[in-house]
C-alpha cells in the first residue's frame, strides 16, 4: 500500500518592533497588552517617549502609544529539528493584540464583558526569509 | 482591523460622472456637525474626543464593517472639529493618499466617535421632515441607486435608518497631467560585521554609535521638550532635524532625539520630552539608526533609518550601543550588500487606461553606477539578475564618503511613471508598498559529499523524517516537483531510507542516495522568465549514479557461483571486500546484477551470494563499482525492490523511514533554480 506524505515548510516569525496606538480608551488609565492571550511581559513594552517596562498610561483623551518588541523566542543558533517543531506556536501570521485595563497573566474569555476600558486589533507577524539559506543555517544537519 | 463605528452611511460611486472610468480616488469626505461634546466636560470622560472615519464595501447586508479600510482613514482632533446650528460649515475628513474604489459599486463612510459619545451629532436629512431654511418636505431619493445610513451599535450591530440620509460630501480627485514620475532611493542601511555581541539587541530598536559626549552638559525633564545647556554650543554643533542622545549614563536613561529648533547655544527643543529627568546629562552628536538584522553567530548587524550624513558617519573600532538592551558591540568592518536579483513588488495597480513603467540603476562597487534598466511593471516577476559585484547596495555610511556623480550617495535609484488617459483614474500604489527585494543567492555548485551529511552544497532543502505506518515496509521512492530549472543550474534529489531490522545504524547515521532525474537531462527553463516551470520526477537508481566501471578486464559468470573471476591478475586493485558492484552482460543492458563483494584476490572477487540465474553467466561480463557502497538501488533480481547494504555488509530489502533532500545547485552567477512544490511518495515496487 503506497504511503504518502506532503512536507510543508513551517515559516518562523522574525523578531520585530511593532508601534502599536490606541485610541477611545479610558483616560488616564494603566492598561495591559496581550498577544494572543497572553499578558506581553512589562520588558518587552516601551511607551512612546518613555522607558522600557513603563507603565502603559493612557493621556487625558484616552490615547496612548507604545513599542512592543516581539520575538518568538527562536534562537538564531537552534540546531535542532527537534527544537525547531516545539516553537511551532511561533510560526508567523495574524496574531490578535488586546489592550485593556485587566492585569491578569492571560486574558479572561469575557474580557469584552468584564473590561472597563479595552481595544483589540491584529498585527501581521512576519517570517524569516524561508530560503534555503536560512534552513541551511538553522535546521539542516550542517 | 479591529473595527467600532457608530454611524455608517453608503454611497454609489456612479461611472457616468467620471468618464466611465473604472475606478476614482476619494481624497476627502466632508460631514457637516450640529454639536460636538463640551471640553473636558464630556460623558465619557475624555477630556478632548475626535472623530475617524474610514470607508467599507457594501453587500446585500449593509456596510462590511469587518472589511473597513483600515490604511485608508482620516481623523480630526476636537478643535478640528466645525459645528454648525445651520448645517453650514463642513468638516473636511481628508485622507493621507487619495482612496481608490471601484465606480458602479456601493461603499459605505464610516463614523467613529470617540468613545462613542453621543453628543456628537451629524446634519442629516430625514425623509419626511421640513428642508432646513424652508417649508419643503425632504426626500431621501436623489440618484440612481440610494444610500443608506445606519446606526451601529456596541461597534459593530447594524440598524437601518432607510429613510434617512447624512449631509455629506464625497469627493474625488481629478489629474491634471497624464504622466507623472517618481523617484525611488534605497533606505539608509548599514551591513556590518562586528566582534562578538555583549548582550542582545533587540529587533527595531534604536541604537547609537559611542562617541565622546559633547562639551558641556545638558538639563531636561520628562514634561518638556525644551532642553538648557550649560557651557554648550548648540547652534553651531548641531543642525535643526539632527538626531542626538542624551543620556545621564543610568541603565535605560538614554534616548535619541531629533533636534526641532535650535534657539541658543544654551537651549534648544526636541520632538519629545525625554524620559527622565536630570539637570547635567551628557549628550552625543553621533550616528543613529534602528536594528533590522543581528546575527550572533557570524557578528552580522543590518541597520535601517541610518543617520549618517557626510560629517558624522560610522567608522571600525568604534561601538554600537542598543538603547533599549544596553547590547554593545565593536564594529570591525562596514560592507555592502550584492544584488543578483531584483524583484520589485511595487503593488502597482493600474486600472484600464493606465500604464506604469520602472527605470532602475544600482551602484557597482567602486561607486559608480549601471545603466538604468527599464521594463513595464510586472508585479512579482524578476526585473533582472546581475553577477557579483555589479550591483550593489552600500552601506549609508559609506555612501556618505562616497558619493560619486549622486549628490545624495544613493545606491539605487529608480524611476516609476505612471500615465493614464483618463482624467479621473491614475495608476496607483501606496507608498509602504513601494518593495523592492534585492536578493543575493547563498548557493554554488559543489554537491560533493552530498551522500553524507557534511555535504559541500550551500542551499539544500530537507525533509523531515517520515516513518510509515507499522507494516507499511515501503519498496520504493518516488519524488516529484514543480520547479524551476534554467541551464547552468542543476537540481539534485537525495533519499535516506531505514529499514527497522537494521541494528548496525541509526536513521540519523545514515548516508544519502542520490536519486536519479527520470526526465530528459536536458529539460531547461527560460533563463528570464523565473515562473516558467517543469514537473520534475526522481526516482532510486538500479545502480548507485556514482561508480566507476573496471577497465582493467573483463569477467567470468558462473551460474550457482559467488566467486567472479577475472581475465587479469590484478582484479583486487580494482575490487575490495565491501564494494558494491554491478555486473553486466555488455550486449544487453538489462542483463545485469548487482551485489557485495565479500573478498577479492589478483584473479577473482566473491560476492555475498551464489549468482541463481542462467541467462547471466558466461564470459566478457564488465564490471562496475559504486563510490558510495552504502548507497541504495532498485534491485533487479528482487522486483526491483529497493535494497541498501548497511555499513556491516548485511542488505536490508525495502525500508520504513524515509527523508528527501533537494540540493540546489548553480554555476553562473545571475541564475538559480528553485523548487515551487514538492512531493515524495513511498511505494510498493
């Protein structure tokens, strides 16, 4: 019985700085990001004009803007196949960002309900450049 | 996008207005406010609330919200915003770029108010009530095909007001020439190559060259954008619109600046307060850019947005500091990038009765520069190749100490003109999506050691490895592609194949076969179309590609015999325990075997099992030895299922682990070959 099997190429996001402004939110409030669910770590935000790790402020009309320093968590150096399927959630596409005032670890399902103040869109995340260059580098047995 | 509107109101965009032409481009919207909320005094508590619109299609359903234009929206402040108790004085929502649509189609205006505040109200007429200054009573049909406005609810619910219609203007933009040209430059890179990274920068942020702090210090504040020097030259260090850095040597106390004005020597004002505060900081009149590429492994850094110019510009020996990871590191040269293939992805869209043309000319290495090419814009297709070292991009600074006959230095510079026939249509394309990839190729043409895993090819595809189903032994693999193949270049396929009684190896351990093209050798494809393609089939060979066929004789066959003799005395300095050979009848090239030699002498080799068929034996057999004896072949004497000998000498029939590499090969410089889709089959014999 012939077996078959399709090898698809998994493209990885590239690390990248997304500007990222919010309006129509509550003003002079603290809000948290989440991408895709999961709170963005204070160290990887960087409101406009401010410091790394600072405090997302809202101004008095409810607007604010801020850097988010994105990275799959892929080292340039894997080696590893192996290691290369476990980062799969990395793989690059639309990915949702939601900005509200819940500070929990990752976004409560009913964030839309429970929020005083919240915005969401969605970011491209982009791909290294899935040549055989870049596999040769990472992922070959080289 | 995410998408909250409170108000839509749909239009037709009507052919017989604009010449027929199929498409116009919206460059404003014009709504007429009866009131806004009172500032600093509204009900949603934000202090000073503004207005976006953007504009949707429309279907059977109403406006497609979900499908908002998100690039194309225009927004006014509150004190942008014109209220009128007489629906006089129009608010003009002017978009960034003119907005194309489609004529004879419906789209919907879409109204955001933010935080939905109610007390913003819009003029509209309202089938059945008094015309405003009169004692007529409106209608809401004016053309051929009506608008609608609808109220929405919670972002995103839609409610019909059919009988109503907002006061609004759409307007549409009118050329006044038939051709226009624009220029094009590269961005202000910089290729690098440093010592070893002290930290890790981090992708987009800013980073500045380390220089000797300027004279004097500096006092700023987090609240203002206004800086006091003390014992500072300002207005002769520095130019209105330089980049500076200003830091108090704090971790994360260092930004970068731009210099708005310049009023003394002592004060000057920036584009942003700074981010903290300090009466006598050190600041830096120094090169700055923004990280677009590291690589920790061979010290490359790329940058963008380099702020180079003629007197301050990067140099080796000095540092790069990131400004947000603290990351350092020296830089040891400043390079530049080859081109050997250019595809502009412009985006152009040219409605009928358009055209759009590029002219493109890059820097050679010693900074002068090609002749412009010129072509029609064909989105995606390869504009042109080019060998080494003709086409460059350099880094900016040295584009800056370099500029040859371009004032600006620019290394590339193109020219897109657009013409049209149609006063009310262009072509057109917006200005983020004016891409242009300028690739160089990672490839050669070595493939030597390919059967290993140490190969000498630069771009090589594999696959991961695939284990059939249990009791699924596969006989044979087949492999096929759509690929792209022009002369110079090769593409060679490699199988690694495992059969689970094999104890000696691992599937990891295992060397490559090379599998063999069943199409003509001589299939090629145009050398400057790269979307011309060809299926490309790859099969196990009855016999290893890489052997050598022994000329020092011929040989004796002699059916129910393992020993092969021959007709010379010196048969063991061609063969050895543990070649792989094919043994063959010369006047009939199917009449062959192949096997594995157990032992030779001067006169005869003995292979691992007695020969069992008549029709092969007998004199002037020739032999051919394989290079790789690990190397897997169809096998001819077993239904030509596939059958490897393993590093011990024992065969193994068929296999259940299976990988495919594909090794991109070339010899010229301007042309590459490349898989579009590829598939492999494990298959019974």
């Amino acid at each position: 019985m012939p077996t078959y099997k399709n090898q698809k190429v998994i493209f990885i996001a590239a690390p990248q700085k997304f500007t990222i402004t919010v309006r129509g939110l509550l003003p002079r409030t603290i809000h948290y990001a989440y991408f895709e669910a999961n709170k963005i770590d204070s160290g990887n935000i960087k409101p406009v004009n401010g410091k790394l790790g600072d405090d997302l402020l809202t101004d008095e009309n409810g607007q604010m803007t801020f850097e988010y320093y994105y990275d799959s968590g892929l080292p340039a150096s894997a080696s590893s196949y192996a290691y290369f399927q476990e980062l799969r959630a990395s793989v690059a596409g639309t990915k949702k960002v939601v900005v509200t005032n819940i500070n929990q670890s990752s976004l409560p399902t009913n964030y839309t309900d429970t929020s005083l103040s919240y915005a969401e869109s969605s970011i491209g995340i982009e791909i290294y450049d899935a040549s055989s260059s870049e596999f040769n580098t990472g992922f070959s047995e080289k | 996008m995410s998408y909250s509107f409170d108000l839509a109101q749909t239009f037709f965009v009507d052919a017989d207005a604009v010449k027929q032409s199929d498409a116009v481009f919206i460059t404003s919207v014009d709504l007429y406010f009866y009131s806004k909320p009172i500032q600093g005094n509204t009900k949603t508590g934000i202090a000073s609330p503004g207005v976006t619109i953007s504009i949707c299609p429309v279907d059977e359903n109403g406006p497609m919200l979900e499908s908002a234009i998100s690039t194309f929206s225009s927004r006014k402040e509150y004190s942008d915003i014109l209220v009128s108790t007489v629906g006089a004085t129009p608010t003009s929502f002017t978009f960034d770029q003119p907005t194309p649509l489609k004529t004879n189609t419906s789209y919907a205006v879409l109204i955001q108010f933010d935080g939905s505040d109610d007390d913003f109200q819009l003029w509209y007429n309202k089938s059945g009530e008094v015309k405003l200054g009169s004692t007529t009573l409106t209608q809401t049909t004016s053309g051929k095909i009506d608008g609608f406005l609808y109220k929405i609810t919670n972002g995103k619910v839609l409610t019909p007001e059919r009988d109503a219609d907002l006061k609004m203007a759409v307007k549409v933009a009118r050329f006044s020439s038939t051709n226009e040209t624009f220029s094009l430059v590269n961005d202000a890179h910089e290729f690098l190559t440093t010592g070893e990274f002290d930290g890790t920068f981090r992708a987009g942020e800013a980073v500045y060259q380390d220089r000797t702090p300027g004279t004097g210090t500096l006092s700023c504040n987090t609240t203002s954008a206004n800086v006091v020097g003390s014992g500072t030259s300002f207005t002769s260090t520095f130019q209105d619109g330089d980049t500076i850095v200003i830091t108090d040597g704090t971790a994360l106390n260092t930004d970068v600046r731009t210099i708005v004005t310049r009023t003394s020597a002592t004060a000057m004002t920036l584009n942003a307060p700074l981010s903290f505060t300090n009466t006598s900081a050190s600041y830096l009149k120094t090169v700055t850019g923004f990280i677009d590429y590291t690589d920790a492994i061979t010290n490359t850094i790329v940058l963008y947005g380099s702020t180079a110019n003629s007197t301050v510009y990067l140099s080796t020996g000095t540092t790069l500091v990131g400004v947000d990871s603290q990351a350092s590191a020296n830089i040891s040269s400043i390079n530049l990038f080859e081109a050997q293939e250019v595809i502009p992805s412009y985006a152009v869209r040219m409605p009928a009765g358009t055209a759009a043309e590029l002219s493109v000319s890059f820097a050679n290495s010693t900074y002068g520069y090609s002749a412009a090419r010129s072509t029609a814009i064909q989105n995606g297709t390869r504009y042109f190749t080019a060998p080494l070292g003709s086409s460059v991009i350099h880094s900016r600074s040295n584009e800056v100490q370099n500029p040859g006959s371009r004032s600006d230095g620019k290394s590339f510079f193109g020219d897109l003109t657009f013409t049209t026939t149609n006063e009310y249509v262009s072509p057109f394309v917006r200005q983020e999506n004016l891409d242009l990839f300028v690739n160089r190729y990672f490839i050669n043409g070595d493939s030597s050691d390919e059967h290993t895993v140490n190969g000498n090819a630069s771009s090589k595809y594999i696959s991961s490895k695939v284990v059939l189903s249990a009791n699924q032994t596969a006989e044979d693999i087949r492999v096929f592609m759509t690929a792209h193949r022009p002369t110079n270049t090769n593409i060679e396929v490699y199988a690694k194949i495992h059969n689970s009684s094999d104890t000696d190896e691992t599937f990891a351990s295992k060397n490559w076969s090379k599998m063999e093209l069943v199409n003509s050798d001589t299939t090629y494809n145009s050398t400057t179309n790269i979307r011309d393609m060809s299926e490309f089939e790859y099969k196990i060979p009855t016999f290893p590609l890489a052997s050598t066929e022994v000329t020092s004789g011929t040989f004796v066959v002699t059916n129910g015999s393992a020993t092969i003799t021959g007709n010379y005395s010196t048969v063991s300095s061609d063969i050895a325990a543990g070649d792989l050979v094919k043994i063959a009848d010369p006047s009939f090239a199917e009449n062959y075997f192949v096997a594995s030699v157990l032992s030779a002498n001067t006169t005869a080799f003995v292979i691992e099992e007695a020969v069992s068929n008549a029709s092969l034996a007998g004199d002037g057999r020739v032999v051919s030895k394989a290079t790789n004896p690990n190397d897997a072949f169809l096998n001819n004497q077993n239904n030509n299922v596939v059958r490897y000998f393993n590093v011990a000498g024992a065969y193994y029939d068929g296999f259940e682990a299976m990988s495919i590499k594909v090794v991109l090969l070339t010899n010229d410089d301007t042309k590459i070959p490349y898989v579009d889709d590829l598939r492999a089959i494990a298959v019974s014999a």
